[in-house]
C-alpha cells in the first residue's frame, strides 16, 4: 500500500468521490412523490463483463415482478417504474457510482441489488445516509452484521449456510480430511470464517486452505497442493467462472476429490463450463427450478412464458426481493424510504417462489435452505434444512 503523504488509496478515493457525490447531491433526494407519479425504484446489476449473465438473470426477475406488479394494479392504484444501473458486479467504485445515479437521478424510494457481498458493503453507508431500503443476495456475513438499518438480505446468511453443510458433510457424509478453497474477496473470506468455526465445532481441522482471485484460471498447482496434504473432499465457497473451472480441472486431472460448497454449484453457467465435472457435489443454496413445490413449479411456467427459459437462482431471488419491495410498499404509511422501511421490519410469512421470508433483526430474511446434490449435471434435493432451533 502506498502510505506517502497526499496519495489515496483506494478506499479513500473512493469514499471521497462519495462524499463529493453526496455534495452535490440535488434537494428532491429522498422527496415525496406525486400521487399521480409512477413510484421509483431502482436495480443495481452487471450488465456487462464477466458477471453479466447474472445481472441479466437479476433484470429479468425483477422486471418480470413490475410487471405483474402493476398488472395487478400496483401499488394501491400506482405504477412501478424500475430504473436500472450497471454496478459490474463486486466492484465498489462502480456499485457507488450506480447509487449514486438512482439516487441522486432517478430518485429511487427502495432498490434491488447490489448482489455481491463487496458490492453491497460498499453501498451501507449511503443506504443510511439516503434512507433508501436495498434488497441483496449477497451472502457473506459482515451484510447483515453492521447495524445498518436500510440492508435486507433475500439468501441465507453464510454463518448459517456453513454450519447446516458443514453438519450435514460431517454427520451424514462422514466427511474428515477436508480442504478449503475460497474467493479472496468479502465473500470469500466471510465464508472462510464461517466453514473454519463450525469445522472447529466438529472436531474438524482443514488439511489446507487455499484462496484464488475471480481472474484465476489456472488451479493446477492448488489442487495438487491439496492432493499432497491428503484432502479427500473440497469446500469450495467462490464465484461461478472459478467454480467452474475449479471443479472441470479436478476431474481433468483425475483427483477424485469429493466438492462441496456454494450454491454456484447448481447454477447454469457453472455447469456449462464444468460438464459432468460437478456431479456427485454437495452444495447448499436457496433454488433449484426442479423443486417439486407446487409455487416453484407455477414460477417456473411464468418464467418460462416470458424468457422461453426456465428460471435459476438469480432471476428467481430478484423476483422475489421486488416482489417484497411492493408488498412493503402497499403495507407502508407512505411511499418514502424510511415507511417503507419500517413496513419491511414487519414483514413475517411472506411466501415468495423461493422461500417464506421473515425479518429478523440485522436484516436477514431466510432462515432455510436446500442441500443438493448434482446428478447427470442436474441439482437434485437432498433434504431441506433450516437455521431454527432444534
């Protein structure tokens, strides 16, 4: 880090370009709206560059909940109008000039997205500081653990995904000498954190633990690092493009490791990359569009008639956080960030296509989860767990 007098680093040029932006910000920000306007919202997503398949997803269910949204008459009467922003994925400097932009611009009352654990950190100073209620599926712990009162997480919490795989890998797979390799990022280090105290709560200590950055493409020399230490099955908690290529070069070099690990595992674009590499692998996520559950199977058909697709994660938790958005909005005292907040710490039992959603205090709003197993490049449930208690 370059510590000479005057010269920024990152970070603080950042929060600089933030607190400029937050200057010049105009005085409608945070204004009520007309009763005849449509009322804003905004969507942070990648559009564009490598994370852009799921900032399609993203757009795709949020849009598809406006409109049903408003073909069911909106809002008590009135219309949602969605802006959207390209944030690039779990890039801060971009994240923060996306809110600024709805903010500041478009005068957005709540938000969806951003979805990456370093996207979302970037943008909790300002959802306080604008009162602007933001929905993530971000799934790194430090989200929901800062006291930020305008944060609404729509996935479950990695401390809770890692102790429910973590017992299930233990107690029922009879899983000892394990590995972990994780994304050097917020996420990927907030997941380290999480799987190391629950292995630790089992009597578990890793054989080795390896951390690798999104452009990695080359995970020949960690694999055999983790062949030598004798691991026998890999955590795997990171992004899809090195997901992928993690789990296609493991079969490509013959390891026969066992693969555990995020819900990227069942995802669409990882299975294209990785082929039959994946089957066989434990993984702990929200959505499969296999589920036999009537509501998911309904989505599914609405999906498909709109996209000509079936639904995945992405889409399927955007659709849901929009649909949350609305249903906070026709319950608040009035369309304003902090109503629509206060309405949303009320939510309880809201059944959405992927799950029932309830408030609880930091923020998190999914306390169950699917474990699944790959099977002929198909995710297929395993069993349905839950963070209540026993």
């Amino acid at each position: 880090m370059n510590n000479l007098p005057g010269v920024l680093s990152p970070r603080r040029t950042l929060l600089k370009g933030m607190a400029a932006a937050a200057l010049a910000a105009p005085a409608l920000v945070g204004r009520a709206l007309a009763a005849n306007e449509p009322i804003r919202i905004g969507l942070s997503a990648p559009l564009t560059m490598q994370f852009a398949d799921n900032g399609k997803w993203m757009r795709q269910g949020a849009e598809l909940a406006v409109k049903e949204t408003n073909a069911s008459g909106g809002i008590n009467g009135r219309k949602l109008q969605l802006f959207v922003e390209d944030d690039l994925g779990p890039n801060p400097t971009a994240v923060a000039n996306a809110f600024t932009k709805l903010v500041m611009q478009d005068h957005i009352v709540g938000m969806i997205g951003p979805h990456y654990t370093p996207a979302i950190l970037a943008d909790l100073p300002m959802l306080e500081q604008y009162k602007v209620p933001a929905f993530t599926g971000a799934t790194g712990p430090a989200v929901t653990a800062q006291g930020n009162h305008y944060v609404f997480r729509v996935r479950l919490n990695d401390t809770v995904g890692a102790r429910l795989l973590v017992r299930y890998l233990t107690h029922e797979q009879n899983w000892k000498a394990i590995g972990i390799d994780y994304v050097n990022t917020a996420f990927g280090q907030g997941a380290l954190g999480a799987l190391k105290a629950e292995l630790d709560a089992e009597h578990v200590t890793p054989v080795l633990v390896q951390t690798h950055l999104d452009s990695t493409k080359d995970f020949t020399p960690q694999l055999l690092a983790f062949k030598q230490a004798g691991a026998q099955g890999l955590l795997i908690f990171t992004d899809d493009m090195p997901m992928g290529l993690i789990t296609k070069q493991i079969k490509t070099l013959g390891l026969g490791f066992g693969i555990a690990g995020n819900a990227g595992l069942t995802l669409p674009d990882v299975l294209a990359i990785s082929g039959d590499a994946t089957d066989g692998a434990f993984s702990i996520g929200e959505f499969i569009a296999n589920n036999p559950d009537p509501v998911v199977q309904g989505w599914c058909k609405r999906y498909h008639a709109a996209y000509g697709a079936d639904p995945e994660l992405y889409g399927s938790v955007y659709y849901d956080a929009t649909m949350l958005l609305a249903d906070a909005m026709k319950r608040a005292s009035e369309i304003s960030g902090p109503a629509i907040q206060q309405a949303l710490t009320k939510t309880a039992n809201f059944r959405g296509v992927v799950t029932t959603y309830s408030w609880s205090p930091g923020g998190d709003m999914v306390h169950s989860a699917l474990i699944t197993r790959n099977e002929h490049q198909t995710p297929t449930i395993i069993k349905a767990v839950t963070d209540a208690p026993e």
